[in-house]
C-alpha cells in the first residue's frame, strides 16, 4: 500500500514541478508577445510543447496509480478524487496529499489566468494586424468594377489607399 501512496505522491510532486515550468513559460511568453519577437514566441512554444507531452506522462502515472488506489480500498475509480484519497490514506500521508492537492490546483488556475490573458494578447495582436491590412489595402470598402453582366460598373467610387497596386 505504501508504494502505491508512495508512487501517487511522487507523480503528483512532479506535475506540479512541470507546471510551475509552464507556468514560467506563459509568463514569459507574454512578454515576448508583447515585444513582437517572432522567434521566440516560437521557441517558447516548442518549450511548453515539450513541458505539456512530460505533464500528459505524469498525468497517466497518476490516474493509473489512483486506479491501484482505488482496487486497494475497494471505491470505483472514477468516483475517486485528491479530497477521496486524502481520507482513505493513513494520517501521515493525508497531509502531505492534502498540501499538494492545494499546490496542484493554485499553480493550475494561475496557469488558466495566465493563458487566458496571452489568448486575448494574440486575439487582439491579430485584430491589429487585420485592420492595418485593411487601411493599407482599402479592404474595408467595396470597390465594383463590374456589373452582375460583366459590363463596366460606371458609379465606381473611389476608394482611398495607403498602397495603390494594381495587377
């Protein structure tokens, strides 16, 4: 019994681990947003990529650890919860579940406030950028040269253009 609490504790030691990593990454990856480093923006993804496929790892060590567990103390699997696990464990071990349960979820809702706040960066970066477009391409207005028939739209309006090309 003790291996399994044992192997549960040390997974979840390591999750959080991971994601006080990620964490760091989308705090930083804010910053690199906002400097409009292209480079590292790419690099800082490929390191929370990498950070996400070791959490997903850890995460099925976990939940099949939490599966011994709950064949141990005879409770279906998918009833059982870190709240679950800490009554069923011996005192010594309750604590210490109970403390990283806690750590687990803060480090995770920091990572949901921080990922959230870098949605709305790249959301809003994009809507610059589209806009721009538009302003130097006169895409926000319609310009018909052509009639339904194909013939000669003679109410053409002029349409004002940072850049003026024609093809």
């Amino acid at each position: 019994m003790e291996d399994i609490i044992n192997i549960f504790i040390d997974v979840v030691k390591k999750e959080i681990k991971y994601n006080k990593q990620l964490l760091e990454l989308l705090i930083e990856e804010q910053k690199i947003l906002i400097s409009e480093d292209i480079t590292a923006v790419e690099k800082n993804v490929k390191e929370q990529d990498y950070l996400i496929n070791t959490i997903k790892k850890f995460e099925e060590v976990r939940i099949e650890s939490v599966k011994k567990i709950s064949e141990m103390f005879g409770v279906p699997e998918k009833n059982l919860r870190f709240n679950d696990i800490v009554e069923l464990v011996q005192d010594q071990y309750s604590e210490e579940i109970f403390m990283l349960m806690e750590e687990l979820k803060s480090v995770l809702e920091n990572i949901v406030k921080i990922n959230n706040n870098n949605k709305y960066l790249v959301e809003n970066g994009l809507k610059f950028l589209e806009e721009n477009i538009k302003v130097f391409y006169g895409a926000d207005k319609k310009e018909l040269f052509y009639k339904k028939e194909r013939k000669e739209n003679k109410e053409k309006k002029s349409v004002f253009r940072i850049v003026d090309k024609k093809v």
